[in-house]
C-alpha cells in the first residue's frame, strides 16, 4: 500500500458502507470527506458504528476514497455522550474501567459482570459512586 510518511488524525463518525458479506468501514468527517478504515484496529472501529472517533495512521490517497491504516484510536462521542474506555476489571460487585483514572462502575442488571477482561467503552452517570452505567458496548471480547 503506497502510504503517506507521517501519520495523519481524522476526526468523524464511523458508518458500515455497501453489502455483506463485506460492508467497506468508513470514517465521515464533519466537512464531509471520507476515509476508508483499514488495520488492526478495523474490528474495533466496527463495533463504534454511528459513534464520533479520532483515528489516527498513515493514509493510503491512492485509493478511492483515500484509507487510513488505523493504528490508534480514542472515542470522542458515544449518542452524545464522552465515554470512558478501557479494559473492564474487577469481578461480582467490583467492577471498573481500567483507564489512567480508572472509574469504578456498577450497572444494575449484571451484563458487565459476564465482560470482565474485555475492552469496552462506558457511558455512566458519574454522580454517584460507583458510576451508574447508562450504556456500554464491547470494543474487543475477553481473552482476545
């Protein structure tokens, strides 16, 4: 792949393009361009559809539309909310977001429980303590 010497961020939601059996995973920038999403990280950047994500690689502008080989991420906006994400720790009645300021999390119906080790991103209700997880979705299953 002919790429671009420095690394380049693009900021936009992500969105699933064409038919199975191979949907093209694409990032839409606010002013409208579009970047194909390639590299190690597409199976994660998949499962953020519709979420706003910074990623960050080295662009392939030969291709149409141009790609990024995506070699990092961060998740600006999940439904309008910051989420928190990293790696769930913990186990019955403890659970946390392992980030560098990890939050302790509690969501009431137990499905986290069954994520520990998995990378997920959280939006929780901060004001207590622990957070009241509001919504989460699994980046990478546990063990992988």
């Amino acid at each position: 792949m002919p790429a671009e010497a420095d690394p380049v961020s693009a900021e936009g939601v992500i969105y699933l393009a064409g038919n199975a059996p191979q949907p093209v995973l694409s990032l839409r920038e606010k002013g409208g361009s579009v970047f194909q999403l390639t590299g190690p990280l597409a199976g994660e950047l998949r499962r953020l559809s519709g979420a706003r994500v910074k990623v960050t690689g080295r662009t392939d502008s030969s291709a149409y539309p141009p790609s990024i080989h995506a070699t990092e991420y961060s998740v600006v906006e999940v439904d309008g909310r910051h989420p928190w994400v990293g790696e769930l720790r913990g186990g019955p009645g403890s659970l946390w977001v392992s980030t560098p300021d990890s939050l302790a999390v509690e969501e009431p119906s137990g499905r986290l429980e069954a994520l520990v080790g998995a990378k997920v991103w959280v939006v929780a209700d901060t004001s207590s303590q622990p957070a009241l997880v509001q919504s989460f979705g699994v980046l990478r299953e546990p063990g992988s």
